[in-house]
C-alpha cells in the first residue's frame, strides 16, 4: 500500500513539473509573440510611412519641380554637378589630339578642343589643347584669384581644379576672400583625388597639395608669395585673375617663368586701345567688365617678356600665352585685330557693341 501510495505521489508532482514546464514554454512563446507583433506594427508604420513619401514624391513630380529646383540639377546655371568631368574621357581625348597633332597649332584649332569642367567658361578644353602640342614638364599650376561661385556644393570655379583632380598636376591657388579659401580646402579634402595629401603639423590641419594661401596679391609682394609657396622656377601654367591689378602684379614679377600664362583682358575695347585700369576700385563701376587691360595691352607688355599670344577663349575673356622658346615651330602667333577679326562671333556683332576708354583707363 505505501509502494503504491508513494508512486501516486511521484507521478502527481511529475504531472506538476510536466505542467510547470509547458506552462513556461507557452509563457515563452507568448512573449516572442508580442516581441514579434510589435516588430510588425513598427514595420508596418515605417512602410506607411514609405508609403506617404512615395506618394509626396509621385504628386511633386506630378506638379514638376520648381525652376529653382530645376537651376540647381543643371550644369548651366549651377555648379553643383560638373560637365566632362571624366578624366578617362579626357585622357583619350589627349592620346587622340597627340595622334593627329598638326605641326603647328592655329588660335581656331584651340579654341575648336574648347570645354567646361570646372573653368568658368570653356578653358579646360583649351588647356588640355595646348598641353597636349607643348606636352608637360613638372605638372605646376599657379592660379592667382579663384572662388566657388553658383555651387551650393562648395565646387571650386577655377582654371587649375581640372588639371588637379583629373590629371594628376599640383600647385597653389592664391586668393583674398578667407571665406573662399575655406570651401576651397574644403572641397580638396573631401575629393578622392587630392584628399591623401592631408598633412598635421602641431594641431593644424593643412594640405601638401594643392596649397590654398590666403592674402591679398600686390606687385610689392607677387615674388615674395611665389618664393614661398612655390618650388618651381618655371611652373607648367600660371593663371592671374585679380579682377583689376593684374597688369601691375604681372608686370612686377619676376620670380617665375612660367612655359603658359592665362590672363583676362577687356573685350569691349576690341583692338583698338592699348589701355589698362590700374584703379582697381574703377572695376565694373560703368559695365560689367571682363578685364582690367586690353588686349593689346597684355600682347604688348608680355610680348616684352617673351611671350607670344596664342589663342582667346570663345567668350572672349581669357588670353592664352606661350612662352616664345616654347611655341616656336609648334603654334601660329595671333595678333589682337586677327582674334576678333577671326573670332566666330566678336568679328560679327555690331560696332556699337565696342567702347572708348574713359578716364580710368590709362594708355600703356
């Protein structure tokens, strides 16, 4: 009787535990349960809420985009995505001018190869042109004036970023505006082309390449700022634009020779007036000026130097020298009446178009 009593007594508190560990089982499911219902509500709140920016998005595109909207995605009227910005693209595009390269290059045959990357206009194009006939030595580009304009993005509006980010070339970009050099430095460090060339020195952060120096150029200071920041006695390519005092500043260096220089000339004037604004507070007071001398008046004064003119840009702004030792044998000389007599669209706009100096021109 005791035997059986106790097996009883066994067999109940075994039912006990069998029940205590379904019990605790079911409890566990319970909770997995609601663990994995509240991962669903939290999903399906996230797909509704997918779901009303899709819908946000079909009605926006519905109604079109805004033209300020649509100004910002173009590569016409902002600089926040970059046209021909391929440098494989362009690198085939120099190996195809090396193939078919004529003697001796004409002022037509450059501004023909014209396209914009980061230049303002379509210098880039032009560079990698006459690059390609006189071919590269040390790769130093020195480029007095540059900014960020129409770029939400920080995206430098210059004639050297090009040559920096596609083609592999270093240098030094002076400008006066502390808030441009910031973006400036700013966009360098974020690019992949030139953002390893970091460098710390006692807490600050700097760059090898390209050097960003901020400070007003003047010609009492040009060849002691190129002393210091530049190692190369004839830079590939030197770029000055200063918006007024760039005839000065060029006309007092003596630090560098550079084998290219690119300058801003004053276009209204045409070929007629060898003149320069040497007031730089006269800049654009009475038109929206392109430069601070005329043409004849660089060819005059870097003519001087060694220098012969080579090629103008489409738009009129810019003036493309090469050094005479250089250009000898492989480009034609262009005269200032032969670059607007030649040009597709100065040699045909109406005489009333070209200006007289004022009184804040200065013949030269």
């Amino acid at each position: 009787m005791k035997s059986q009593a106790l097996t009883r007594r066994r067999r109940a508190i075994s039912r006990v535990s069998l029940a205590d560990r379904q019990h605790g089982l079911i409890s566990a499911q319970l909770e997995l349960i609601d663990a994995q219902s509240q991962q669903l509500a939290e999903l399906g709140a996230l797909v509704h809420a997918q779901a009303q920016t899709l819908a946000h998005l079909s009605a926006r595109l519905d109604g079109g985009f805004s033209p300020a909207q649509l100004s910002m995605l173009s590569t016409h009227t902002r600089r926040n995505f970059l046209p021909n910005d391929d440098a494989i693209a362009q690198k085939q595009l120099l190996a195809t001018w090396a193939l078919a390269a004529p003697a001796v290059l004409t002022d037509r045959d450059v501004r023909a190869s014209a396209f914009r990357v980061f230049s303002q206009n379509d210098e880039d194009g032009m560079l990698l042109r006459i690059f390609s006939q006189i071919g590269q030595t040390n790769q130093y580009v020195i480029e007095i004036g540059s900014n960020c304009s129409d770029s939400d993005l920080g995206i430098p509006e210059n004639l050297s970023a090009n040559l920096i980010v596609n083609h592999g070339w270093h240098g030094a970009i002076f400008e006066m505006d502390p808030v441009e050099c910031e973006r400036m430095r700013y966009f360098f460090a974020r690019d992949y082309a030139t953002r390893h060339f970091h460098v710390a020195v006692d807490g600050r952060h700097d760059y090898i390449t390209p050097l960003i120096i901020q400070g007003p150029v003047s010609p009492g200071n040009i060849d002691t700022l190129l002393g210091s920041a530049c190692a190369e006695a004839e830079p590939d390519l030197m770029i000055i634009d200063i918006d007024g005092g760039d005839y000065a500043v060029m006309d007092a260096m003596r630090s560098v020779r550079p084998r290219v220089l690119v300058v801003e000339f004053e276009k209204r004037f045409r070929d007629r007036h060898s003149v320069v604004q040497f007031d730089q507070g006269q800049f654009s007071k009475r038109w929206p000026q392109s430069g601070a001398a005329s043409l004849p008046a660089w060819v005059q004064l870097l003519g001087a130097r060694g220098y012969r003119l080579c090629a103008v840009s489409g738009t009129g702004y810019n003036a493309f020298f090469v050094r005479d030792d250089i250009a000898e044998g492989k480009f034609a000389t262009l005269t200032p009446s032969d670059a607007f007599d030649q040009h597709p669209i100065f040699s045909k706009v109406d005489d009333g178009v070209w200006l007289a100096p004022d009184e804040s021109w200065q013949a030269v």
